[in-house]
C-alpha cells in the first residue's frame, strides 16, 4: 500500500480531524493538480460524443453503428471499474491516478496511427484505451480528493472537484466544434459513394486528421498533468486503511448479498444505470436532433450541444443552492418529472421548441449523479467502499442504451429516438417516489 496516500475518509487520525481545515496541511498544491483531472476527464468525455455523428459520415455508417463509440467509451469505464479498485489496494490513490493518466494519454495517442490507417476499428481500440485509462483515473481521483482532509467536509470537497467536470466536458465540445465538426465534409453517403477511391480516401484522410488532433493535445495534458502529480509531495499518512483497520474481511458474497437487498441501494444503481444512459443519448442525439428538424449542418449543431453542456454546468450550482432550502430528493423527483415532459415536447415538436426542449434536458440531469449517488450509499456502513464501486460501474448504461437510441433513429426519426430518454426519466422518476415513501416509512416508524 503506497505510504504516501491522504488518509481515507472516516479514518480519524490525529488532530488536524477535528479543525476546521478544508484540507490537511501540506495538500493545497496535490489537490489543485487533482481537480486538475476532472476537468481533463470531462474535455475527454464530451470531446468524444460528436464522434458519433462525426464517424457516422466519414466511414458512411449508419446511427447504431457510429453508436458504438459510445459503447467502447462506457464498456472500457465498465471493464476497468475492478482492475482500478486492485490497483488503488496495491498502489495507494496515487498510483492509480498515475496509471490512468499515462493509460489515457496513451489511448490519446493512439490516435495518430488510427488516423493514418483510416480504418474505423483502430479509432474504436484507441478509444478503448482512452476510456480505460479515464476510468481508472475516475476511480481513483473520487477517494483521493476525499481522503485530502477531514471527513466531515468529504463531500464537500468532492463537490467542488466535481464542479470542474462540466468545465472540462464544456472546454472538450467547444474543441469538437472548432477543430473538428468544421472539417467534416458535409457530401452525403451518396456523393461520397460516387467518388474514386483516391478522392474518397484524400476527403477521410483530411477529416480524421483534424479528429487527430485534439486527441494529441489531450494526451500531452494528461502526460503533464501525471509528471506535476508524481513530484508534487503528498505528506505521509498516518493511520492504516478501514480495511486493515478492520481485521479480516467479511466474504465478498454475503457483501454482496446485503447489498442486493438493500433496496435503496440496488434500486440506486439502476437509477444510476439510466441516468448515465439519458446523459449520454442527450449529449449525443442532441446533433442528429438538430440536423434533421433545423436542418443544421455538423458545426451548427455542435453548437447546440455546447448550449446543452453549459445549461448542465449553471444548472449544477443552481442545483446545490437549492439543495440548502430543499429535499434534495424532491428535487430529483421534480427535475425527472420535467426531463420526462421535456423529452415528450421534443419527440412531438420536431422544431426549434423542440430543440430548446432537448437542451433544457441537461439541466434535468444536472443534479442526478451526485444525488443518486448519496442517496444510493445512505446507511451503508462498512459496505460503502463496495457499495460505491458499484455504482461507478453503472456507468455501462452509457454504453448500452445509446444503441438502442441510435436503432430508433434509423428505424424512425431523431424526433422520436428522444422516447428513449423518456424512459430513462421514467425509472429515475420511479426511483425518488420509492426513496420518497421509504424515507416518510422510517420517519413514521421513529417517531411511533
């Protein structure tokens, strides 16, 4: 276990747990590099959602094929949830946040050889990489920032951290919209078809250059994101990690059992599941929506998906101001209630109140994963730490979802694919009446 980890949080070790810190001494500079990385992670992210449209007129494919970028970005976040959890018990937060960082950058530069094969695969194995490599730096970079000083302000400071993700994912589509969505040629599958194959492969080799590029400039940010963490000093902890303090551990299967029947909790991850699966068809379709009501090319549609993502970011800390005067469960419930009317406007508009609608949906989600996320882990115990990895790894509903979105679009309209986010509200809708109505059982049954 790397001796230079922050101590975890719950773990009191000494006197700085009971000041009133937000850090412990010595961590200002580790934890800025550190929320350094949300916002890389978040550049990464949505950098990756025009791809969709972007490989869907390059390689002439149609929406659920193009869709399969998102599965390899969600699945490699899936695959890799449990080898980050073996590393960071090996190598500390640390060496975790190391790993991924130099993993991703790889995957960035991968790039550069997908683009001069020009095959399709190669792009997706880059991808894989890149999103192995964010899934471990996620992974690892959420306990870290809480482990940087007293437990009782954690969730503080990991909101503050996580402030900067919708900075990033803002910063990544504005890089799609500038260098890449422009240099997209607007020909159809049917002029691209009517080519020779010189000039087809001279129109692909200049478009999947300038998807080259923003990906190496990534990956030389998160090289030197990796080197400014490796040598900044992260002053040694003092105490042994709750599982060492803890003596041996409970069997994995009957953790695992209490967790399933925990319905808070199982419940949780399903709502998680659905949540990263509406983030992610919004994010994506919101360009095919666009294109096929106003008529938009790829640039301007990027725009709208810039819109999407800043509504996402003022809506977030309108979301924790609200949050000190109001249930926070409430607020889930009714900001699902209104994604669910919004999606339904633009499944029956199929014009620019339906495209207004369709950004207004980022700011139902704004408040989703953190919210879902506390909730889901409430009373845990000593099954949070396993009860939390869980629900990272729900993340693969953006994985899994965005192709059933896509079938529809082929299969019908962009209007009507937004159905699919309808549902996805639907479940989470389903998931703040039940904590709802457990939550006023339990009070009931404590004041009786």
């Amino acid at each position: 276990m790397n001796t230079h980890d922050a101590p975890p949080t719950g773990v009191v070790t000494d006197a700085r747990e009971k000041g009133g810190s937000f850090l412990y001494p010595g961590m200002r500079l580790p934890f800025i590099l550190l929320v350094s990385c949300f916002a890389a992670w978040g550049m990464a992210g949505n950098l990756t959602d025009p791809l969709v449209a972007v490989f869907g007129s390059v390689f002439s494919m149609n929406a659920f094929q193009s869709s399969l970028v998102q599965f390899a970005y969600y699945g490699a976040y899936f695959a890799l949830a449990l080898p980050a959890a073996w590393i960071n018990a090996r190598l500390g937060y640390k060496g975790g946040v190391l790993i991924g960082l130099f993993l991703a950058a790889s995957g960035g530069a991968l790039f550069y050889p997908a683009s001069q094969m020009m095959q399709y695969s190669a792009f997706i194995f880059a991808l894989l990489t890149l999103a192995g490599g964010l899934s471990i730096l996620e992974t690892s970079a959420n306990p870290y920032v809480m482990a940087m000083g007293p437990s009782r302000n954690a969730t503080r400071r990991l909101n503050f951290a996580q402030a900067f993700n919708p900075v990033g994912s803002n910063l990544g589509v504005l890089l799609a919209a500038v260098f890449i969505l422009p240099y997209v040629n607007e020909a159809t599958a049917e002029e691209r078809a009517a080519l020779s194959q010189t000039e087809l492969e001279t129109m692909r080799s200049a478009e999947l250059q300038a998807v080259m590029g923003p990906y190496l400039g990534l990956a030389a940010l998160y090289i030197i994101i990796a080197v400014a963490i490796a040598m900044a000093k992260v002053p040694p902890r003092t105490s042994l990690l709750p599982d060492q303090q803890a003596g041996a551990a409970r069997h994995s299967g009957s953790r695992l059992m209490r967790l399933l029947r925990n319905r808070r909790y199982s419940l949780g991850v399903v709502a998680q599941f659905f949540n990263i699966a509406a983030q992610t068809c919004i994010w994506t379709f919101i360009i095919h929506y666009v294109m096929e009501t106003l008529g938009a090319n790829e640039a301007t549609a990027g725009y709208w998906l810039q819109a999407s993502l800043i509504a996402f970011l003022v809506f977030r800390f309108v979301m924790v101001a609200l949050m000190g005067r109001f249930d926070p469960r409430k607020l889930m419930t009714l900001m699902c209630v209104l994604g669910v009317v919004f999606s339904l406007v633009a499944v029956v508009s199929g014009n620019i109140v339906g495209a207004v609608a369709v950004v207004l949906l980022s700011a139902c989600i704004s408040l989703l994963f953190p919210t879902i996320y506390g909730i889901a882990l409430e009373g845990l115990g000593d099954d949070t730490k396993y009860g939390a990895a869980g629900l990272i790894m729900a993340i693969v509903g953006g994985a899994l979802v965005p192709p059933l979105h896509g079938w529809v679009i082929d299969n019908s309209t962009a209007q009507m694919s937004f159905l699919v986010v309808t549902g996805c509200f639907l479940v989470i809708v389903g998931y703040g009446v039940y904590v709802l109505r457990s939550s006023k059982s339990e009070q009931l049954r404590e004041d009786a």
